[in-house]
C-alpha cells in the first residue's frame, strides 16, 4: 500500500471513531504507572492503570492481543468482547500500530509466563496518522534517523539507550562536582564580543539596541569573572556554537563541560579531569574499560603524558621559538601545505595537531607543554615562558578535555589579546576584550580552569564513531519535506 493510500486510510479511521462520539484525543486513566514498575515488581490479580504506544496486535475473532509500550518497558494486553463489551469492542478495528492507549485492567501471566494485563476499559490518547518506519523493525536509512529523530527513538532500542545514557552520564558529572563543592552557574549565551576559544562565531542581531551580538564560542570569560568576584569553584554545562565545519567530531552546536577552581592550577584539573571521567565511567558502566570502533580502551588511572613540543619537534623538527616562516618550511619539509606560500600561526599549528591527533593512541594521554601562542588565556610555564601550562586529553583520537593554569596578569592578558586580533589567521571577529581585562584589573586569584566535550565522551563511552550519533537532534542540511 502507498504511503498516501496509509494516510488517507487512517484519516478515515479517525473520522470513523469521531463519529460514533469517541475522543480520539483524550486524558488518560487516573493512578497511571510506569509499565517498566509492573513488570519489575508484578503481582498477579492486582489492578493496574497503563497508558503507551501500541506496538503489535494480534486479532482472533473476539480475542486481540496487543503489545503496549512507554519509556520503561513493554506489556501484553489482553483484550476480550466480553470484558469490555461489543461495541467498544468493534472500535478496535480503528485502531492501528502506533496509536496511544490509556487502558486500565488486572494483570495476571498466561501460561508461558508472559505478564500480561487482561483490559477491563481503554480510551485513545492520540492517533498515529503515518505509519511507524518498516513495520515497527527498525529503521535503517542513517539521513532519516537524524532528520526524524522521533522515528529512529521509535524504531531502535539502542538508540533510547544511548540517550539515557547520556543523561546518567551528564548527572554523573553534576553530582561528582556537588560533591566537591562546586556550584553550577548559568552563563550568557549572547556575547557582545567573541571570545573565550578559538572559533569562528555565529552573529545575530538584537532589534532593541540595535547591535550585534555573537552566540558564545565558549563560557570561559564569564565564568573567570566570577572568580573574581568571589565564586571560588564554579562549573556549567553549556550549550556551545561554532560555525564551522561539520564532521564525525564536529557539530556547530555541541555541549561543554567548563569547570574553574581559584587557588589552583593545571596540575590539579589533570587529576580532577582524570578523577571526574573515571568517576561517571565506574558510577554510570561499572567498568573502566571500553571498546570505540573496535579498539579497546582502558581509563585506569594514571593516564599517560605526552609532551607536545616534543612530538612537534620529532614529527616536523620546529622549536617554539621558530616564526611563521620557518614553521611552513618544515611543515612543507614534512611533506604538508605544499601548495600555500604564506600561512599564519595559528593556521600552521592547526595543520600540526590535526595531524598529530591522527597519531594519538586510544588510551587517555595529557598532551602539555603547548606553545605560548597558542594560548592566549594560560599561564606561561616558569622554566620557559614558550611553552605554556595547558594540556589536551585525547581518548581514541580525539581531544576530549582541555585545561590551563588561567592566566591572571591583566597587563599580559591584554597584550595577548592584542596579538589574537592581529593574528591574520583569526575570522576578524575578533577584539580587545576590554571589560574581561578590566575585571582582571580588581584582582582573579590564581586558578585552574577545565574544558571536557560532553558529546565526545558519550562517544568515546558509548562506543558511537560519529557526533550525531550522540546528539538528538544534530544540525543537518535543509531538505524539503520528504514522504507526502
């Protein structure tokens, strides 16, 4: 049968039940409970009030069984003429696999062991007017599942897992911080200068005042004022923006953990990212070891570090003293932007760890020791002011958490942001941020500050080698509206 034949097919159905006075749409039974509690804590003869999504339903004559689904679990109905009469009855024939039930009835288990719910009364809470994806067995097309994302949460179980994961995973991170006496925040997601992260922003527009505002690249700033103003620990889990491109890693709108600490340093979010992400692992999994795209990774601790300048300096032969000029000569040397004759700093590191990420192992390592200019708002290392005290988490290829020891000298700070806005690599979004530098001036106590990608860890946790996999409803290319 054609999708439209479907349609009009059930648009019948609801027309039908509409007028023989039934309420398609109606409230649910009163003292609903979860079909996952029945199933967990059954017992037999006892009255119990459902509501979920028919899922399959099985006619023989005056007898239909049928499956009923919510968020929880999944039950058997059994439905007789004689319990709940002939007329209600013969409306069961407008009823169809993805309809809405609120069904109230005794449970007692068949002679297979099946818990089932014998329906004494049932009203419609909603119609399903489509069909659900190849007859409820799942759904295969990978651009469908993003773009209707309620139909692949329908269809595949694993799916729902995934997501619920992600919330436990999400709490375990809240709760681990609560109990260290950090205190979550809400920050600006509108920024009137673009900052806090290397990025290229997203710019709207507020008709009030008549000026430009940038979705915020990251909360970095805002939350370093609030050191300053006397909130020592703080963290918020942020929604984020970039635009940029999109990959299996990238989306341009993506979740952060960003946490800050007074009176602490790099060192001390090493062990607090390496605790936190061991923590949520064993509290939400159980264990600390994982498969990501077939690879096996292990998250006891201590994780390994690796020293970046030392990798620059093996992979490409280049110092962090070396300008511009002599970086995309040894890149070229290394056989990479062969074809450029002129390339900025920060365009040059870029093509360094991208290909250095390539390399990384799959077990966690604290990659340090980052170039000074490449980090604009950490402090530099004592020993060598070329080098920075920063480090990168990677876990199966990829940069999951980012720290530094935060820099709080407001005369450097400036002059670093002077240099980023010189920067010819940068969007030219960039500016001076003039009011950070001035809360910089009242006084930031020395402080530790740290960045861990949500979506990537539910990755890496989760075992899903790409970002939308993770997030529920991705950014997508626009495409007219498919299935009329």
């Amino acid at each position: 049968m054609e999708l439209h034949e479907i349609l009009e097919l059930r648009k019948a159905k609801l027309e039908a039940l509409r007028s023989q006075g039934v309420t398609v749409y109606a409230r649910p039974f009163p003292n609903r409970i979860d079909i996952g509690e029945v199933t967990a804590h059954f017992e037999e003869n006892k009255k119990a009030s459902l509501c979920g999504r028919l899922m399959a339903k099985r006619l023989h004559g005056k007898v239909m069984f049928a499956d009923l689904r919510d968020a929880t679990g999944r039950i058997q109905l059994y439905i007789k003429a004689d319990f709940i009469g002939k007329e209600k009855f013969a409306l069961l024939d407008n009823l169809e696999v993805g309809d809405f039930l609120s069904v109230v009835g005794e449970l007692f288990k068949t002679h297979t062991g099946e818990p089932t719910l014998k329906v004494e009364d049932y009203v419609f809470l909603a119609k399903a007017l489509r069909p659900l994806p190849e007859k409820w067995h799942g759904l295969k097309d990978v651009e469908v599942r993003y773009r209707q994302r309620y139909l692949d949460l329908v269809a595949n179980e694993e799916v729902r897992t995934i997501f619920a994961l992600r919330s436990r995973i999400i709490q375990g991170i809240r709760r681990t911080l609560d109990e260290k006496g950090f205190l979550e925040v809400e920050t600006p997601m509108m920024h009137p200068i673009a900052g806090g992260a290397a990025g290229r922003p997203f710019i709207t527009h507020h008709n009030e005042y008549d000026m430009n505002l940038f979705l915020r690249i990251a909360p970095e700033l805002y939350l370093k004022r609030l050191l300053v103003g006397g909130l020592d620990r703080v963290y918020e889990i942020n929604r984020s923006f970039r635009n940029e491109g999109v990959s299996v890693k990238h989306n341009p709108e993506f979740t952060m953990l960003e946490v800050y600490a007074a009176y602490s340093d790099m060192e001390q979010m090493m062990h607090l990212c390496e605790s936190l992400i061991v923590n949520v692992a064993q509290q939400v999994f159980g264990t600390l070891q994982f498969i990501f795209d077939g690879k096996q990774i292990d998250l006891t601790p201590p994780w390994k570090r690796i020293s970046f300048a030392q990798l620059v300096k093996d992979k490409f032969n280049i110092d962090p003293s070396d300008n511009e000029q002599a970086m995309l000569a040894k890149v070229k040397q290394a056989g990479f932007a062969k074809d450029r004759d002129v390339l900025s700093r920060t365009q040059i590191n870029k093509i360094i760890e991208d290909t250095l990420e390539a390399d990384m192992n799959v077990n966690p390592a604290f990659v340090t020791d980052y170039y000074t200019s490449l980090c604009p708002l950490a402090k530099t290392r004592p020993d060598n002011p070329l080098l920075s005290e920063r480090f990168e988490l990677f876990i199966a290829n990829m940069e999951v958490a980012n720290a530094y020891s935060e820099l709080n000298d407001p005369i450097e700070q400036k002059k670093r942001f002077e240099e980023e806005v010189r920067d010819p690599g940068e969007s030219g979004q960039k500016t001076v941020d003039e009011d950070y530098v001035l809360a910089l001036e009242h006084g930031m106590p020395c402080a530790g500050g740290l960045g861990i990608g949500i979506d990537r860890l539910v990755m890496v946790l989760t075992n899903q080698s790409s970002i939308r996999d993770v997030i529920l409803f991705p950014l997508l290319r626009s495409a007219e509206r498919t299935g009329e």
